[in-house]
C-alpha cells in the first residue's frame, strides 16, 4: 500500500477518517502513480489480511501515528513523501528481493518522474542575487492555499502541483532587521498535462511596511 499524509490528526480536529493537508490532491497522486505502476499493489487479494481501495490510503485513515517522519517533514521543510508498505511480510527473506525489485521498479521511475510538476524557478532581489528563505505562496483560483515552499540558500524553488490554474508571490519578512516586507508581483501561472513544468523566475521588487502584527 501508498500511504500519504497526514499521519495524524492536527488543530483538535475529527479523529477518524480522512485527514488532509494542504497538498492533499498531489499527495494522493503520488501514491495512485506508485500504486497503479506496481506488479500487484492494487490486487486486495495479494494480502487478505489488509484491503486498501486501490492500492492507497491516507495514513491517519489507517491508523493514526504521532511523530511520523512524512508529517514531520511536510511540516518543517519542502518535502513531500509518502509511505510505502512493499511486503505482506515485514522481514522477507534476502531471496524475495529480486522479486520485489521486479515488482517496484516501474514504480519507482514513474514516481520519481513526478518532480517535473508543478512550478520551479529563482527568485532573486533587485540587484540580481539569489533571496534566501523567501517563501513562495501558491493559491488556486477557487481560493485553496497550498502548503508554502522555502528558497535555498542559492534562491532556487520547487513547488509540486497538479493540472489548474495557480496565483503565485514570492515573500520575504524583514521586519526584525529592516522593518519590510519585500515581495514580488503576483504572476499567474498554468500548469497542464501537455506543459507539466513551468518555469518561473520571481523578482522582489516591492516593499511594504511591517505592521504591528508582523512585528
């Protein structure tokens, strides 16, 4: 089985069923990609002792974990992983390897095929150099607001996303230090399955004044 966050559930909210974060549509791509590419991950008879309805489940869904590694870097860092759970049993023998390469293997190239999604590019201050930590905040048209991504240390991002129609603004809080916020224009952006990837430089090229709440 593919099992995609959350793992747990967050806020007080319900504690059954369900529990999506804020990428919740690419997180169930991903695991339907691995799954549907498996020899056997969507057959339920392959391990009668555990049915998942094509081959996937949302973690918290199954059984809810504190602490879990795929919660915990969706939350502090721009990963994006899921759990994958290759084996009716949990110690095979050293023998069922190479069968278990044959039966993952399309698999695992389809998944790693999947970082060409989304959105990716620099952002870079007036003066031309790469911005550090700005974050970039990416919005559907119907309102929904992704999980925002971090620059490197060098400006680059990454942002995975499905096929639609995204707002995207690239920000950076110097509040403590120079008391604004520097952001760039807000650049629509088309992601489809014919142009997967878009490539797109953001320029921060406004300031705004910190208010008390920035602070």
């Amino acid at each position: 089985v593919a099992s995609y966050p959350y793992d747990d559930y967050k806020d007080n909210q319900k504690q059954y069923g369900v529990h999506r974060t804020p990428d919740h549509r690419f997180f169930k791509h991903l695991a339907t990609t691995y799954a549907i590419n498996h020899e056997t991950m969507m057959d339920q008879f392959v391990c009668p002792a555990w049915r998942f309805e094509n081959g996937i489940t949302n973690g918290a869904d199954w059984y809810s974990i504190d602490g879990g590694l795929q919660d915990f870097n969706y939350h502090f860092s721009n990963d994006m992983e899921i759990t994958l759970e290759l084996s009716c049993c949990k110690y095979p023998q050293r023998y069922y390897l190479n069968r278990e390469w044959e039966r993952n293997k399309d698999s695992l190239l389809e998944y790693i095929q999947q970082v060409h999604r989304g959105i990716k590019g620099l952002v870079t201050d007036t003066s031309g150099l790469g911005v550090a930590g700005a974050e970039i905040v990416v919005a559907e048209n119907t309102g929904a607001v992704a999980k925002t991504v971090t620059t490197s240390s060098r400006g680059e991002f990454w942002k995975l996303l499905l096929p639609g129609q995204y707002r995207v603004t690239a920000y950076q809080n110097l509040c403590s230090t120079g008391g604004v916020i520097l952001h760039s224009e807000t650049i629509d952006i088309i992601v489809t399955e014919d142009r997967p990837l878009v490539v797109q430089d953001m320029l921060m090229d406004f300031a705004v004044p910190c208010d008390n709440k920035l602070k």
